[in-house]
C-alpha cells in the first residue's frame, strides 16, 4: 500500500509555552491562525522551607523536549509534515531564574521561582538605592540544538504575560486582557509611552516586534495565587483529586455561604504589595463543607482580578467596558460566571484559550527573515468568543465585594520581620 499524502497547510509555526505549572508545545497554521496539535507536562514546585518555592531546572528542561517530541509524533498521526515549521516562539515564567554553570551547562541551584519570598529584604535594599523607574528589553535569537526540530530558528521571545496581549490582538493603546494561570495578570497596552501607577500597578515592557519597530509598553496588576489554589486544595488539603473537580463541587452549592477565602500564600500582589500578608479563611460556620470552600476559592481569583481592574481603571481614567481573559482556568464557566458577577461588565472568552503560546507564535512568525505570519490589522484571523454577562444586581456585587475587602486587611501584617519563615536557621 503507498504511504499517505502529507497534508499541505502552508508555513507551521511551534510554540513552547513554558509556564509555572507546565509546560506545552504547540503549532499553528500561520495563515488560519489554527491550532493543530500539541502536548503538554505537569511541572512539579518544591517548597523547601516556609516561604520558598523553587523548580528543578533540568526538568524544565526535559519537559520541553518531551512536548516537542510528542507533537510532533501526533502531527506525523496526523500526516502533517513537520518539515513545514518554519519557527519556534518561546514564552517563559519572565521572573523565575536559574544559574548555568557556563563550562558545564549544568546549574548550579534549582530554579528560584517568581513565587519565592527569599529575596524580598533584597529587593527593598535595591530599591532604595535605584532612583526613578527602570525598563530593561533583551533581543533572544538563537535555533532548537536537539530533537526533530532541531535547526529551526528560535525567532520570537516573550514574557508569558506579554506573550498573552499579543495573543488577544490588543495592540491599541487601551487595550486590556486578563490571563488566569498559576497566578493572575491584567495587562493594559499604554502604547508607545511609559505610563506609571499611582495606584498598586506595575509599568511593563509589551512587545517589541522587530528590530526596527517601536517598544510598546503595558500596565500591569499581578496577582500571585489563581490557579495554584486549585492545585493547592488538590494537593495540599486533598478536598479534590483533579483540578477540573473544583467546578463540581463550586456548582453543588452555588455558594460560599459567607466563608472569604484570601489566598495570599506569597504575600498580597497588586495593589497591596504586603509581603507580610498570609492566606485565610474566614466567616467559616458548623454548615461549612468543601463544596463552599471551594467556591471561596474561585470566588477569590475573581476578588483579585476586581481590585486590579479598579486599579487599572483610575490609572487609565477609562473604564474597561468588558474584560477579555484567557488562560487553563477559563474553562471553568462557574468562575467565568462570578467574574462577570463580581466585576459587574461582561467577560469575553476566545475559543481558543491558548493565547499566551499564540501570541509568541504570532512574533515569532513575524519575525524577520522568517516573515510566515501577517501582523497587519487586515491579515489577523478573527476569533470565535464567548460572552458571559453580569447576573445580579450591582448592590449584591457591591455588598459581596466589601465583605472580601475586609478579610483582605484581617490578612495583612500577619509575618514580622522576626519571623522564623525567612528561611535563616
């Protein structure tokens, strides 16, 4: 029998996606915009001493190469010739670091990641020495050295949030998305100039997509703990067995029944900035169960991503009329739901939820002497989205937003600074 036709489908970009809980590779069909197939690992975080979280560098590593490897095997299944990926755009954790040994190519520590409270007395020593704001931007070029795709050019970088924005098309000044991973990131474009907050934000480097074009600049809220309370409930508490169960039991109830939830594991991010803040729960009665646990815990993602927008909002002097998210917890409809309720504008969900790794596919098929991927307004593919509308009234909002606020401040100021979490023995 002769072998079957490898399908034509034109110039194929990759995309890894190497984030706090995993990492994915994906392609996409530069012209459509399609996602054709991928793969993706769980990575595990290490919590040596209270406070710390770090990751194993080379099993960042591996994962990588085992997503490539995998995708790849499943666009062969799918007779889709992988010679037709033209380039890889990489999106990674922007803050998490790790030291190589240059001689070696071994690293010396494990990852530290942007999760980790070790350096903060640092930070604040730097900080006081630095004058004025700071942006730095670096240019990354290099090609895959191993595995099926090795040769293919590594053409497009991103910071994972950056990576997002570009992913949603915002590429107008005011444009705005929210991302719901480990963590939570509401990005706005501010164009081509620097905006600075005066209320809890940071001003972030968005994109730079070409060596002869403008940097684009962004405001951020982060928040650090979203999905991870997920994962935490799952593998910590052991209230569920999958990630995917928190929706169930949310639905069972369709209630906290007063129980507030503030995870603040790593201290409050945006717009607090409290290190010393620690996770609690609170309003919690004999009629308390799992189920409304559970929904406390979503619940809080949408809390946090209120107090940023509100953030972002007085920053901008614009009001976001709806809020575009992406991210793995989207799927969850009960939390797309609250966070319509609890930000009282409607929520706007693509089909498509991987944006982060379309957005570093996008630059890195732009990129020059690659040139595969249109970025004029004209060429981008329309997007499929899902429309999730306020239903309650503006006062119950109002009154369950108020009630969160005040256990966000009964969680303030819980470590001091001779506490025995610092990690010093």
């Amino acid at each position: 029998m002769a072998a079957a036709k490898k399908a034509v489908l034109g110039p194929l970009v990759g995309a890894v996606d190497q984030g706090t809980s995993s990492t994915r590779f994906l392609v996409f069909n530069s012209k459509t915009a399609e996602l054709l197939s991928h793969h993706q690992v769980e990575i595990k975080q290490e919590f040596p001493r209270e406070g710390w979280v770090e990751q194993d560098p080379k099993e960042i590593l591996h994962s990588v190469y085992e997503c490539v490897e995998k995708t790849c095997e499943k666009l062969g299944q799918l007779n889709i010739d992988i010679s037709n990926i033209k380039a890889i755009g990489v999106s990674n954790q922007r803050e998490t670091t790790v030291v190589w040994d240059k001689l070696t190519g071994e690293p010396l520590y494990n990852a530290v990641v942007w999760l980790d409270l070790r350096t903060q007395s640092t930070v604040e020593s730097l900080s006081k020495r630095i004058p004025g704001n700071n942006n730095f931007v670096k240019k990354i070029s290099h090609s895959l050295k191993a595995g099926a795709l090795e040769g293919v050019p590594i053409s497009g970088c991103l910071g994972d949030q950056s990576a997002a924005l570009v992913g949603q098309m915002c590429f107008q000044d005011g444009q705005a998305k929210n991302t719901y991973g480990t963590g939570c990131f509401l990005l706005c474009n501010t164009g081509r100039k620097c905006v600075f907050s005066e209320h809890g934000l940071l001003t972030t480097v968005a994109y730079k997509l070409g060596r002869d074009k403008p940097v684009f600049y962004a405001l951020e809220g982060s928040v650090a703990i979203a999905g991870a309370v997920t994962r935490w409930l799952r593998d910590n508490l052991g209230i569920i067995k999958t990630s995917e169960e928190i929706e169930k039991l949310a639905k069972e109830v369709g209630t906290s029944y007063g129980c507030y939830f503030v995870p603040a594991f790593s201290g409050l991010y945006a717009p607090y900035w409290d290190p010393s803040a620690r996770g609690i729960i609170c309003g919690l009665t004999q009629f308390t169960n799992k189920c409304h646990i559970a929904f406390a815990a979503l619940e809080a993602v949408c809390f946090q991503t209120r107090e940023i927008l509100d953030a972002m909002n007085r920053d901008c002097g614009i009001p976001l009329r709806h809020l575009q998210v992406d991210g793995g917890m989207t799927s969850n409809k009960i939390l797309m739901q609250l966070q319509a309720d609890i930000l009282y504008i409607p929520v706007v969900k693509p089909s498509m939820p991987e944006t982060t790794a379309l957005g570093a596919a996008m630059a890195a098929g732009a990129a020059e002497g690659v040139g595969v991927w249109s970025l004029e307004p004209e060429d981008l593919s329309a997007v499929t989205m899902e429309r999730f509308e306020p239903q309650i009234n503006a006062e119950e909002s109002e009154i369950r937003y108020s009630t969160w606020k005040k256990a966000v401040m009964k969680s303030m100021g819980w470590v001091t600074t001779q506490s025995p979490e610092s990690g010093i023995p």
